[in-house]
C-alpha cells in the first residue's frame, strides 16, 4: 500500500476543492484520472460553481452527499443533482456543460471521478445518465453505498466497483478487489487502520490486493476499483486523448464550435 496527501487546489470559477488524484504526488492510477471532493459549509468557497467548460475524451461521475448542482449540457440534458444521487457522463468526441450550486448555504459536499476512456471510445457519443446511490449494507458500525447504477453497468465501457463507506470507531470491513486491479480508497474524515498500517484523513491510499479495515476514529470514504487501460494517456486541461495530435485537434475543434450539436 502506498499513501499519498491531498492537495487543496480552486478550480472552477473559484471553488476550493480537496484534490486526491492528479497532484504533485500522484498523477493519473489507470483507469482514474482524476479525484476531486468539495466539501464546505461556506458558500464562497463553492456558490461560484463550474459555468459552462468542455471535455474529450472520458467520463465523469460525480455524487453529491450534502447539497445540490444543477447540470446542464449541450447535449440538451439539465438534471437537478440531489443528496446521495449521482451523474455519469460520457464527454466522448465532446460536451461543454456547466455545473453549478443550487445549495446557497450550509455543507456542500460531494465527489467527482474522471474514467479514462479507452482509445476507441476517445470520440464515442456523449451520453448522461442519473441515478441514486443504492444503500447496500448497513449495521450499527457501517454502512455502504453502491455508487455503480444500473446504465453503468449496461453502458460502461469496463467493469468498476465504486462505493461510499461510512465506519464507526471500531468497526472492520474487508475489501476485496480483483487481482491486477488499480484501487484506491480516498479518506475523506476520520482515521483507518488499513492492513496495519494507520491512515489518517485526508489522504488517497492506492490498495494491494485483499484489505482489512479497521475505524480508529469515525470515518468515512470513497473506494474505486477497475482494471488499468495500459494505454497512453495525454492531457491538455479538460481534454484527454492518446496523443499530443489528438489534443491539438480538440482545441481547434473547441475554438471553431464543434463541441456543440
């Protein structure tokens, strides 16, 4: 097991964020390219939201736990993103889309991953899907949300495991990933016990095989799992393609208006 810090970085039109992948201390972990969390009770580290940006070339899927966003797209799609529900959108050959707060105060708090996609679906057909996280176990000590809906498992283009974990002082939960798999858990609160090893939030661990967790403290997490692409991956802001070639098209077609139907 490897455990890197995260890192606070604005994006956006000034939104503070809690970055985990894509820092100085780890770039992309294939198939993820990208994690970010917003988590705030101030409004003004978040109410200015993402106005209108493009993407190529992956997929976002983003939850919300505390809060609301309002999406929009050029594709024709605006979806209200409510508490414990997620987003999953191809950006595919591209989408320009904002996503914007409806929360005006009070806890913002929600995640949002970047999947590669594989080379070729780097120009597939955008498409938006939204769905609720599905409650799938829950005692006294835990519970756990499956963040994989059903459109990703009909429509994705590998098989991910992506869940919400919530812990309680002293409670033990295993996970168990595939052989080969790249996994992750991003601590968002508290303090873990992983394989012996403490871990304290906020901090991205990058898994080897079969986990034992134990709480020290509440905590709460995100865990995603899938198999590498071992494709090459070059990224120009929010473009990424699998050549430097690729990216420039993506810009000149961005600049002349080709993102939009």
């Amino acid at each position: 097991m490897k455990v890197y810090p995260s890192a606070e970085v604005i994006d956006g039109a000034g939104v503070r964020i809690r970055r985990y992948i894509w820092t100085m201390h780890i770039k992309e972990l294939d198939p993820f390219l990208l994690l970010d969390e917003i988590k705030s009770q101030d409004p003004k580290d978040y109410i200015k939201g993402f106005p209108e940006h493009p993407h190529r070339g992956f997929q976002t899927l983003t939850f919300m736990i505390k809060g609301s966003l309002l999406h929009t797209d050029s594709e024709g799609n605006q979806q209200v993103l409510k508490e414990m529900w997620l987003q999953w959108m191809n950006a595919g050959r591209g989408v320009v889309h904002s996503e914007m707060p409806l929360t005006e105060k009070g806890l913002l708090w929600g995640f949002q991953l970047w999947l590669n996609n594989p080379k070729e679906k780097k120009m597939s057909e955008p498409f938006y899907y939204s769905f609720p996280a599905v409650l799938s176990e829950e005692s006294n000590l835990h519970r756990v949300w499956n963040l994989v809906g059903e459109p990703i498992k009909e429509r994705g283009f590998y098989p991910l495991t992506c869940l919400f974990v919530e812990l309680k002082r002293g409670a033990q939960f295993n996970l168990m990933p595939q052989e080969g798999q790249s996994s992750f858990i991003a601590l968002s609160e508290g303090s873990l016990l992983i394989n012996s090893a403490r871990v304290d939030a906020p901090s991205l661990a990058v898994l080897e095989g079969n986990t034992l967790l134990s709480a020290l403290k509440d905590a709460s997490f995100l865990f995603g799992s899938a198999r590498p692409l071992g494709e090459p991956v070059v990224r120009w802001g929010p473009f990424v393609m699998s050549s430097q070639e690729e990216i420039i098209q993506a810009i000149k077609e961005y600049r002349e208006g080709r993102f939009k139907p």
